[in-house]
C-alpha cells in the first residue's frame, strides 16, 4: 500500500526543515539539486535547514537529462558517500527532478528515504505529490519508473520567486486540469486569479490528493489525472527534440484543448464549454502550430502511453466541467479531427 507523503506548507514547511534531524534522524544526509536550484534555491535552503552538514549532487537542469545515466552519477556519489539505507536525500527541484530524484532514491539499496521540496509551480501542485517517480528512457517520457512515496513534501512559496512568467504559468496548467476534471469551483476561481494562482496552490494539491487517496496506483479513478497527457506527452516528447521545446504544462495545455475536442465531438461535453476551455487556454499559453510533419511525428508516440491496454489507446475524457471519464478510446479519424480543430484556432 502507498504511504501518503506528510504535507507542509510555508512556515510550517520552514519550521520542519529547521528542526531536521530531529523529525527523521538520519545517518547522512545528501541534497540533489540541478545547475539552476544550486544556484538559485540553494542559499534560501541552507538559511533554514537546522542541520548544516550535508552533501550536495548536483546534475544537469532540464527533461533531457532526466535519464538513467544522471541517476547512475547520483548513485554513484551515495556509493563513494558511502551512504547507508538510513541516509536521507533532499530533491531541491522542480519536476524533472523531483521525479528522477525520487526514482534514484527508491532504488539506492532497495530504496533510502527522501525529502521533497519542490521549487515550481508545477511541482507544486503535481509531481511532488501523487507518489509517482520516473525517467525517460529512449526518448518516452516517464517510461520507467515506480510508485513510491517521500517522508514529507515541503511547499514553501518563496521558491516561486525564482521563476520567470513562463515557467509560472506552466505550473497553471495542472492547476486548470485539476479544476477540469474534479472540481468546477476550482476551475472557476483559476479563471478569477489567473495572476495569483500561489493563493489555489493548497486547494489544487488537496484536489489530487483526493483522488489519489482514493486509487494509490491508478488502476482507475486516478487515471483522469491524465486528461490532456494522452497527447500532451506525445507532443512534448515529439518537441523536446525541435530547436523550440515546449514546457510540459505548454505541452498539457495544448492536449487538453485537443482531448476537450474529442470530448465535445464524440462525446458529452457541451460546445459552450470546450468553447470557454479553448479561449481560457488558447490566450492564456503561447502555443504554437502544429504543422503535418509535426503530426505526423506526433500520432505514432501515442502507441507508448503508459495507460494503453492491449494497444488500445486510452483517453481521458470530460463529461463536463469538472467530470472527467477514463479509459475513453478514439479512432485515429477522430484524433486527426482533433488537430484540424486545433489548426482552425492558431490559424485565426
């Protein structure tokens, strides 16, 4: 059974980190960063951490080092460190580190205890919580990986200042899919405080915890977590390798006016809400066009899709604003529809 992480925020985050070793007692303790948290996160981290001795790792910042040879350095200081299966490593980072970190950490001596603290929006509110880790492996993201959870989670605001206006708003993006797929009132009040979200940054958390609490390990309901990833991760996999890659809440977004798409067209979802969906996202996020190389490239990575059974490709739908469906499936006509719908809107 997955453990739910302990859940703490601003000064409650900052009195735990001050008080340490006295929460978790620790043989060693190891601080994974990436090029950009040393520089940027780092000091504020150390100002509040009550126990100063400790080892930092630091590996490259961004998706395409999220892989098993950067684990395999992270490892191979624990080993030199020689870290025991009482050590404890803190993953300072967003994302793409918190998910490496967390996947190296579970592994190291059949796994030592881990700390997050997330230091993005996007982290925040989705891949610090939710107990999944990953890599990606031969150019699919998160395609190996497991289920398992850290000691705490410490959201503390201050790292937000860190961020420019792109990577801040890229976090929004789970933030309106949470408010999509479980809870109208959220969506709505997103929609009020687009230029605030750090004030829904509990009300989201709270919302996938929920449903995580609800299905540990996505067997089903847990699934709508991936509305607008069926072809989002497809999208962002496909432009990770252009000279202009999309950031995964910019990749998000744009699956989740496609899915919304499908939603309306061939199934329940009303026109004036994928309507109210589209413009929110469309003006909200600079996302660009996709032409028919792009698709072309795009469609055959939907068959690697971590929810496809039997070949099927499973997506998650909307019933409406804030009722969400899985294991919905489309055909290929349907999904090329899609990207016709979505070129009649960037072609405006």
């Amino acid at each position: 059974m997955i453990q739910p992480p302990e859940l703490y925020f601003n000064a409650a985050a900052q009195s735990y980190l001050n008080n340490l070793n006295e929460q978790l007692r620790f043989s060693k303790l190891f601080v994974l960063t990436d090029t950009n948290t040393s520089t940027h996160c780092l000091p504020a981290f150390k100002e509040q951490l009550g126990h100063s001795d400790f080892t930092e790792i630091t590996c490259e910042a961004g998706e395409l080092n999220k892989n098993i040879q950067t684990c395999s350095k992270i490892w191979s200081v624990l080993t030199a460190h020689k870290a025991d299966r009482n050590a404890l490593i803190v993953l300072l980072g967003g994302g793409v580190l918190t998910d490496m970190g967390a996947f190296a950490a579970s592994c190291y001596k059949r796994g030592i205890r881990f700390l997050n603290i997330p230091t993005t929006l996007l982290a925040m509110v989705d891949a610090s919580t939710g107990s999944k880790t990953g890599i990606d492996f031969e150019g699919l993201k998160n395609h190996i990986g497991l289920f398992s959870s850290p000691v705490a989670t410490l959201v503390d605001h201050q790292y937000l200042k860190t961020l420019d206006q792109r990577n801040l708003k890229s976090g929004v993006a789970e933030m309106f899919k949470h408010g999509l797929i479980y809870n109208r009132e959220h969506w709505k009040n997103l929609l009020e405080q687009q230029s605030k979200p750090e004030s829904l940054i509990a009300d989201s958390v709270a919302i996938k915890i929920e449903i995580v609490n609800q299905d540990p390990t996505e067997k089903g309901l847990r699934k709508i977590l991936n509305f607008g990833h069926t072809l989002g991760h497809a999208i962002e996999t496909h432009f990770l390798e252009t000279s202009q890659p999309l950031l995964h809440g910019e990749a998000i977004a744009l699956g989740m006016i496609l899915e919304a798409y499908l939603s309306h067209a061939y199934g329940s979802l009303a026109k004036e809400e994928l309507t109210e969906i589209t413009a929110t996202l469309s003006s909200f996020y600079d996302l660009p066009e996709l032409t028919a190389a792009d698709r072309k490239a795009i469609v055959p990575l939907l068959q690697h899709d971590k929810k496809n059974t039997s070949n099927a490709i499973q997506f998650v739908g909307l019933k409406q604003i804030g009722k969400a469906l899985y294991d919905v499936q489309y055909s290929s006509e349907a999904i090329n529809d899609s990207f016709d719908y979505y070129e009649g809107i960037t072609c405006r």
